[in-house]
C-alpha cells in the first residue's frame, strides 16, 4: 500500500502509536496494582473517632429514659426537665457552625481533644450542680458535641484515600447507632440500679477514655494543609455560598425527620397498638440499631462510588417502609422485620449525605460537616413538633407514620436534583475532552506530510 521510501515512513509512523498504547497499558496497570493490593480494612483511627462519638451521643439518648427521676430529684415539673433535651439539641443546632470556624486553625487533634474535654467538663458541672446550672451545661455540652462531630468526621475522611470517604464516615456516625442502641439503655439501666447520675458519669469516663484514645492513637499532624493550603475561614464561607450544599442539608433535615418520627413513637405504638409485653419492646426497638449498622456498613460501600443510588434507595424505601408500618403495627409477625428494615433504610442514607458533602465542599469541608451535623440535629428536633400538630387532632397514633413518608417523599425530587446538578459538570467535561481529542487528531492529520506528494 505504501510503495518505496513511504513503505518505510508507513511503518515508521504506526509503530509509535503502537508502542504508546502498550506504555500507556503498562503504566495502567502499574498504577491499578496498589488500588486491588491495598487492604479494605479502614486506619484503626476512624474507629477511634466512632468510639468516642459513641460515648458523647449516650448522653443524649439517656437523658430521656432517666427524665421523670431527674425531674423529682431536682425537684421541677416533667415538662421543665424536659427543657434540658431541648437545650442540648439548641446547642447542638446553633453552636456546632461557630465552633467549627473559631477552631478552623488548631490542629485537629487539638480539637477533637478539646470538645471532649468541654463536653466532659460540662457534664460533670451540671450533674453537680442545680437545674439552671445543668441547662446551661447542657447547651454547651450540645456545642461542644457538635464541633467533635463535625471535626471528627473531617478527620476521619482525611485518614483515608478518597474513595473511601463515605465509608469512613458511616463508621464515625455508626457511634450515634450504637449510642442510640445500646449507650442510652445501658446507662438507663445503670442510672436505675445507681442513681440518675450513674449513667451520666458512665458517659463522663468513657470521653476521658476517648480522650486519651485520640492522644495516642491520633497523628499529631493535619494532613488537610498538604492538601489545600491551610484552612482558610474566606474559603469555608465561600464554599457554604454553594447551593448544591444546601439542597443536600435539605435532603438530610427531611429523611432524619422521616425515620426519626417513626422511631421516636414506635415504642407507644408497640405498647399501645401491637399490645406487645413491656419486656418485648427494648428488643423490637433494638433491631432498629440492628438494622442501622447494616445500613450503615451498605451505604458506606455503596456510596463512594454512586452516592445518589444510596440517597434514592433509602428515600424511597423509607416511603415504602412507613406506609407499610400503618398496617404491620398491628401484627407482631409482621412488625418486627419492618422495623429492621426501616433501620437498614434509614442509615443507608447516611454515608451518602456526607459524601456528597465532603465531595461539594472537597476544599473547605469544616464548616459545611459542622452544619451537617446542626441538619441531622434539626431534623431531630421538628418531630415532636411535627407529631403534636396531627396527634392534637385527634389523629391516630399510626399517623406519624404517614408523616415520615411523606417528609421522605418530599427528599426525592431533592436527590434527583443533586444527581442532575453533579452530571452537568461531567458532562461538560466529557464534552470537552472530546472536543481537545477531535482538535489533537485533527492537528496530527494536517501535519503529516505525504510520502508520495513530497516525492513530487
């Protein structure tokens, strides 16, 4: 096809591209060895991290089981002890965002030993002083937890390659789990065969031994300033402008408002509707915890690679799953795996919202976990609001239900937003890379000569 010296020039000018596809090869495959040889196993510091978020959130599910004997120890109505839930909840809303930005400079380690020193701190004040000393410790006790956990979860991302990052965070956030599984019943009981305070300085050792834990077992170093500079509090308030951040605070309020509403209610709906044995309940509520690891560990895994499958997945099942529990709450047989599977669709959600916010604000990701965490305690918050509005109507006790499947159904259009708004992007990439392909080759083809026409 090439006759004489082009014959020779036709070989030599495909041979290159050949011999580029087989560097380009090699290089591919050296370059995917580490991925497939790296151990799955995650740094033994993000367990850490959920340990100590295990120990700090036990104090916020315990305060509602020990309730009626604080409020005759301190000698005030139930419903004035019932003001020390919500302020630690207002602490945890208000104050998480500010901490975050007044400790953006210190080391994280500093931080995360000096919210648990705060948190610790102001347990053992107010459990040693008065009601008004203890509702103002419980506010900063709220403050100081929501600045652990937002620097907690920054750190534990920091820890690992990036295409772990929602793994390392379901980890962190499966502390809340257990916290809410175990942590605050343990102590409850605890508190009952003690005092009301046992528990509580249950809570108080377990942050000291969490505190001691980060010392040794956390680098004293901040890998965030090889990555991005340094913190900057500039960068942190322009990364909270973006709107793709706060749809996916919306999206976070409104699925903790969903399954919370259930689960805060299910207890009196075993008791009242199912007509379960008193002794039953503690286990019925437990396979909700049971439910929320396996969640937890599926969204983590899940979530790295498609975070908005995780997002979709839980919404919906939440919606199934809420409407299904009107009618299963009548059935033992049938109530016990809806309430696994609302828990295994309740944290499935999770990894994937903090995915997509570290990967949002990827630079600048203090504040934005700070105010995650003021979301997920927000979405907390309004269900009692939610509930007393249709239950003062004389509603039934199952329509609290109804109302987390509607909370859930509205996050949908939500998360379908968010995948749109990420596939723009990548879009326009693919364009153009496309685009520079197209221009390269077609620079190559006009620069080559003609063997034959150079002849002539």
């Amino acid at each position: 096809m090439c006759p004489g010296i082009g014959k020779a020039l036709c070989r030599k000018r495909w041979s290159v591209p050949i011999l580029s596809m087989e560097v380009i090869r090699m290089d591919t495959t050296r370059a995917a060895t580490p991925r497939n040889s790296r151990s799955d196993r995650l740094p033994a510091g993000v367990y850490l991290l959920g340990f100590c978020l295990f120990a700090m959130g036990s104090a916020e599910f315990l305060m509602a089981g020990v309730l009626p004997a604080v409020a005759g120890d301190l000698d005030v109505t139930l419903s004035s002890a019932g003001f020390l839930i919500t302020a630690f909840a207002l602490g945890v809303v208000i104050g998480g965002p500010p901490f975050a930005v007044l400790s953006l400079h210190w080391p994280r380690r500093t931080a995360l030993v000096a919210t648990q020193g705060v948190f610790a701190a102001g347990l053992a004040a107010g459990l040693l002083g008065d009601y008004r000393v203890m509702l103002v410790t419980r506010v900063l006790s709220g403050i100081a937890y929501a600045g652990f956990f937002a620097v907690a979860s920054v750190t534990a991302i920091g820890l690992v390659t990036p295409d772990r990052n929602a793994r390392a965070s379901g980890v962190v956030v499966s502390g809340l789990s257990v916290a809410m599984v175990a942590g605050g019943p343990a102590g409850t009981l605890l508190s009952h065969f003690t005092d009301w305070r046992g528990g509580f300085w249950a809570v108080v050792a377990l942050t000291v031994a969490g505190i001691a834990g980060c010392l040794l077992g956390l680098p004293p170093a901040d890998p965030r300033t090889d990555r991005t500079g340094g913190p900057s509090v500039a960068r942190e308030l322009a990364t909270m402008r973006k709107p793709a951040l706060w749809g996916i605070y919306g999206i976070t309020i409104l699925t903790t408002a969903a399954y919370m509403i259930t689960f805060n209610y299910l207890a009196a709906m075993l008791a009242d509707i199912t007509a379960l044995p008193e002794a039953w309940i503690p286990a019925i509520l437990a396979l909700f915890g049971i439910g929320a690891f396996a969640g937890l560990s599926i969204g983590g895994r899940v979530s790295d690679r498609r975070p908005h499958l995780a997002l979709l997945t839980g919404a919906s099942a939440t919606v199934l799953l809420s409407v299904v529990m009107v009618a299963a709450i009548h059935r033992a047989w049938a109530v016990v795996p809806t309430v696994f599977l609302s828990g295994v669709a309740a944290f499935v959600l999770n990894p994937a919202v903090y995915g997509r916010v570290f990967a949002i604000a990827a630079e600048a990701p203090t504040l934005a976990g700070a105010t995650t965490v003021s979301a997920f305690q927000l979405g907390i918050s309004v269900t009692p609001v939610l509930a007393a509005a249709s239950l003062s109507q004389g509603a039934a006790l199952t329509s609290v239900c109804l109302i987390g499947a509607a909370l859930a159904a509205a996050a949908v259009p939500l998360v379908l937003l968010d995948r749109a708004r990420q596939a723009r992007p990548a879009g326009r990439a693919a364009a153009d890379a496309a685009s520079a392909t197209i221009r390269s080759a077609h620079g190559t083809a006009t620069a080559r000569v003609d063997p034959e026409g150079a002849q002539r």
